[in-house]
C-alpha cells in the first residue's frame, strides 16, 4: 500500500507547475487519509504509508545529508521506536527508486546507508544517559535532548570513520 500511495498527490499538481510536483508529498498524505477510511485500512499499514508519502524524496536525497540532518530524518520516520517499520519505509523507497524506467538495476545505497546510521543510534545505551541525566535533575524533553545528543555523537563519529 506504501508503494502504491506514496505519489497519490503528483496527481493534483496544478497544471501550471507541471512536470515538476512540487509538495506533492504532502497532498499525498492528505489524499491517504481519505483513502485509508474509506478501505478501512489497517493502522499499521496507513501509518507505513504515510511515512513513506511524506519523507521518500528526502530518503532518496539522504546521501546528501549530514550526521544532524540523518538524525532527524530517523527520528521524523519514528525510526528509533519502530525500527522493523523503518526498514519497510527503506525497501518500498528502493522500490519507488527502481520503479523508474531504466533504474530497475541500478544502485540504491540509501537503504543500507540509513539502516547502518539506525544501527548506530539504537547501539547507544540509553539508561546510563537517562540515568545520569535525572541524577542532575532533568526530566522529560532534558532527557531526550540528552540521549538524541549521544546518538547525534556516535552518527558524527560513524560519519567522521569514513561511513557513508
């Protein structure tokens, strides 16, 4: 369903911005909405799909981003707490890349790029971070900030050793 939705809003570009579609991935998950009701669709389901609709062009362009724009990409797509559904997010952006006449064969390293820098992140141990940082007297968003800091730390370093 990711696959078949993602462009659903190319479809209402105006005429007058053709052949670009320029937002179209946000019309895409305003017209999913609709579609996901009416089919009764799955939450799961809807929820891959909207994240794919909303961030496959920035998936497609994420070689080009730096440690703290990976991280937010990651964290935008939920990745940190649903990382089985991000690597579906992963495969069916492969799929929309390879769809494209005469790119069925041709290399699609985001994936791999974006699963290694999730690995990253998700190895960072957590509970001493959250730990100390309630020791110090932080509580909720301190804490996060915290923790997206050393995940932030250990994309640069990952980055900085020649990763892609």
């Amino acid at each position: 369903m990711a696959c078949l939705c993602h462009d659903l809003g190319k479809g209402t570009t105006p005429v007058a911005d053709l052949p670009r579609h320029i937002g179209h991935e946000q019309r895409s998950v305003r017209l999913l909405h609709g579609l996901a009701q009416r089919l009764r669709m799955p939450v799961d389901c809807r929820e891959l799909a909207e994240v794919v609709g909303r961030e496959h062009g920035n998936i497609h362009r994420s070689g080009k981003l730096n440690p703290a724009a990976t991280l937010r990409l990651l964290v935008r797509c939920e990745a940190l707490r649903q990382p089985a559904r991000m690597q579906a997010v992963l495969w069916a952006c492969e799929c929309d890349a390879r769809g494209r006449l005469g790119l069925q064969d041709a290399p699609y390293p985001q994936r791999q790029r974006l699963s290694e820098a999730l690995d990253q992140v998700l190895a960072v141990p957590t509970a001493p971070i959250a730990a100390q940082a309630q020791a110090e007297g932080l509580t909720g968003q301190a804490v996060g900030e915290r923790i997206q800091a050393a995940g932030l730390r250990a994309l640069t370093v990952w980055t900085e050793a020649g990763m892609p």
